[in-house]
C-alpha cells in the first residue's frame, strides 16, 4: 500500500513540475528571447488587455503546478515509514555531516544551472517558481541521501526525508533572497552558491545539534544549547552583513579617480593633437517652393533593424515628379493585418542617435529622399507574424493614404499587435 502511494505522490510531483514548466515555456513566446522582458510581464501597468490576461493567466498555471507539488510531496512524506531504523553505524560528529551538506549541496545547483538558466531566460519571471521548485526538491534528494549515510542510524526514513526538504528549502529561499536583491546579478554564481552551501550546513548543524542524544552532565547541556543558538546566530549575522554590503555605494575604481601632478618649474609641453578625421560634408539644401502632394512621392521601407528587444526601420519618401518639391513634419503612419488597422499609440519620435527629433522642411530635387525614422520595442509572440501587414503613410491628417512598398520576405514585419506603442519621427533629410 506505502509502495502505491509513494508512486502516486511522485507522478503528482512530476506533474506538478510540468505544469510549472509549461507555463514559462509558453510564457517565453511572448519574450523575446535573450532580450528585456517587456514592461507588464511583473505588472499589468500599462499592460494591453490581450497580453495582461494570458500573463495573469500563466500565473494561475503555476501556482496550481505549485499546489501539486506541494501535495505530492506531502504524500511522499506520509508514504515512507515512521518507525525508528535497527541500524547500529554510529552517526558521523554534526560538524562533519554539515560540512559535508554544504559542500555536497552545490555540485547538484552547479550541473542544474545550465537548463535552469535556459528556462529562466525564455520564460522570464515566469521560468523562476519551477527552477526554485526544480532546484528544492534535487537538493532535498541530495542531503536525504547523505542523511542515511552520515546522520543516526535510527533516523526514521520519514524524519530523514522531511529534514531534506526543510534544510533545502531554508538554502533555496535564502539563494531567491540574494538572487533577488540589488546589486547580486545573473553572473554573481560565487555569491549565490556560497550562500545556498552555507545555508544548507548551517541548518543540517542545527538540527543534528537539536535532536542528537543531550548530554547528561550540566556543562555538556549548556555547551549544546550555546551551540544551538550560535548556529541560526552566525546565519542571521551573515544575512544582516550581506544586505548592509548590498546598500552600500561602490567604491570607485583607482583608476577613475583624478591623479593631481606635482607641481614643475618648467611649463608642461602640450602633446600634440590627433589629426581629426575628414568629416563628410552635409548635402547641399534643396530649393523647393512648393509642398509635394502624395502623387509626386512613392513611399517603401528599405529594411528593419534589432537588438535586445528594440526595432527601427526607415520609411523613405522619394520624389519621383519632375521638379522640387517639400516634405515637413510627422506622417501619418498606419499598419493594416488582417483587413483593419491596428490601434497603436503614436509618440514622438527621435533621430537616429536618439536625441529629440525636430521639425524641419525638407526640399526633394528629382529622385531625391527624405527619411522619418520608425522605432518600437518586440512584443514577440503576442504579435500575430502569419496573417500579413500592409502599411500607408500620409504626409498630413488630411491627406490621401499611400500604400508602402515593404522590403522584406515575411508576411508580416512588424512584430507589433493592438495596443502596442511606437514612435514616428518626422521627416529629415539623408543622414549620411
């Protein structure tokens, strides 16, 4: 009957584990990967609904992944025996067998982190509540086992199980803690396992320290109880001298700080300046007297850029009249899918090195361009890249739309879905 339910309890935790991570999975189509979250994935503020609810939705998933967890190993504690062991090995001095938890509890982080940080970049946030559960229940395996080898002989198999999963528990939550506070990133692993390690042997320490046979004499007692409270002492002091380091500023390196010369009777030579690169010279302005009307134009975008999550591209305006004409100000930029605009918030835009873009007329001689410049950030797979995009600029509120002529093979370009926000600039001449 114990063998039936300790399967159960594991197929219940195993499931559990795969809900967990199907959700991040899922989660990781809407971050792009190896790129910045976008900004609702922790918040709803300033979320779009569609997004917000298959977000919030992803969070419900794992917190119910995370009740089966937590029911299955409840079962698989009630499953394993209570009854106090035969054996005669004498138990290992609680030094050694913490020692031994902290050292022997970091190899399993160490060879669990490569997919676990797979499975944190794709699902974001949401990949963390599996790889902590993923990583509390390995390392409970881990000290359970090491339990039985160094701890009492006696030690009821459940006792020993359910020691594991505390003392794993105590050295995961504390590594979350580090792992969460400023100033202790992704490549801070020295920090992070050596709290986990400690951690584990201190709490390993404290229970052998509390439930090993007490001394008789008087002395012997007070040196265990002195002993007992010193263990959580020195992790508390530890935790306290970690977040004060945190909270402090950095300290600037040496070589930032300005060296001041002693001061010399002859007057310094000045070295002689770099020869300063040719700048290319800016095109001459075109005289234009009159506005150019959207027949006197054709519109494309020649390509789009990204990296780390931000998109630019160009949508270039070429005068394909006979005589000069001028554009000036911000076009009216609108993205069809599926038979309907998109409803996309439209901000300032900004020039190529990212200053504030400026309003100013632009005169086109014959096949001559002008340039407004179009910048948003991925929603990865929230946006819909199968049903295809066309676009149209007008070059004021009032005029007619014009079909633009995208180059590129995708049906749809633009990685951006209602709700979403992008920034125009207004038209500037070439800028090289």
């Amino acid at each position: 009957m114990r063998g039936r339910l300790r399967l159960v309890a594991v197929a219940v935790t195993l499931l559990g584990l795969g809900v967990m991570v199907a959700a991040a999975v899922r989660a990781s189509s809407y971050i792009p990967f190896l790129e910045p979250e976008p900004p609702c994935a922790r918040s709803a503020e300033g979320c779009p609904a569609d997004l917000d609810a298959v977000l919030r939705g992803l969070w419900w998933q794992i917190g119910v992944g995370g009740v089966l967890v937590l029911v299955g190993v409840v079962l698989v504690a009630v499953g394993l025996s209570g009854r106090a062991g035969k054996g005669t090995r004498p138990a290992q001095h609680p030094v050694v067998h913490a020692v031994a938890a902290g050292a022997t509890s970091v190899p399993p982080v160490v060879v669990g982190s490569y997919p676990a940080l797979l499975l944190l970049f794709m699902g974001g946030a949401h990949g963390l509540p599996a790889l902590a559960a993923g990583a509390w229940l390995g390392q409970a395996a881990v000290l359970t086992a090491l339990d039985r080898r160094l701890g009492c002989a006696d030690a009821s198999p459940r006792r020993t199980a359910v020691v594991g999963l505390v003392v794993s528990a105590l050295g995961i939550g504390a590594t979350l803690g580090v792992f969460l506070l400023d100033g202790a990133p992704l490549g801070f692993w020295a920090l992070l396992l050596m709290t986990d390690g400690i951690t584990v042997a201190l709490g390993v320490l404290l229970v052998r320290l509390a439930s090993d046979p007490w001394p008789v004499d008087p002395r012997g007692r007070l040196r265990r109880t002195a002993a007992v409270c010193a263990a959580p002492a020195v992790g508390l002091l530890g935790v306290v001298a970690l977040v004060a380091d945190q909270d402090q500023d950095p300290v600037p390196p040496v070589a930032s700080r300005p060296i001041t010369a002693p001061p010399s009777l002859e007057p310094p030579v000045p070295a002689p300046a770099p020869p300063s690169p040719t700048a290319a010279p800016e095109p001459a302005p075109v005289a234009a007297d009159d506005p150019c009307a959207s027949g006197d134009l054709s519109f494309t975008v020649t390509g789009i850029d990204g990296a780390m999550g931000a998109r630019a591209t160009s949508i270039v305006a070429r005068n394909v009249g006979a005589v000069p004409c001028w554009v000036e100000g911000q076009p009216v930029v609108a993205l069809v899918q599926g038979g309907r605009p998109l409803a996309l918030t439209v901000e300032p835009g900004r020039t190529p090195s990212g200053d504030p873009a400026s309003v100013q007329r632009v005169g086109l001689a014959p096949g001559g361009a002008a340039y407004a410049l179009l910048t948003w950030r991925s929603y990865g797979g929230w946006a819909d890249q199968e049903t295809p995009q066309s676009m149209t600029v007008a070059l004021t509120a009032a005029a007619l739309a014009v079909p633009v002529q995208v180059a590129d093979g995708s049906p749809a370009p633009f990685d951006i879905a209602d709700g979403g926000t992008w920034a125009v600039a207004p038209w500037a001449p070439p800028w090289n």
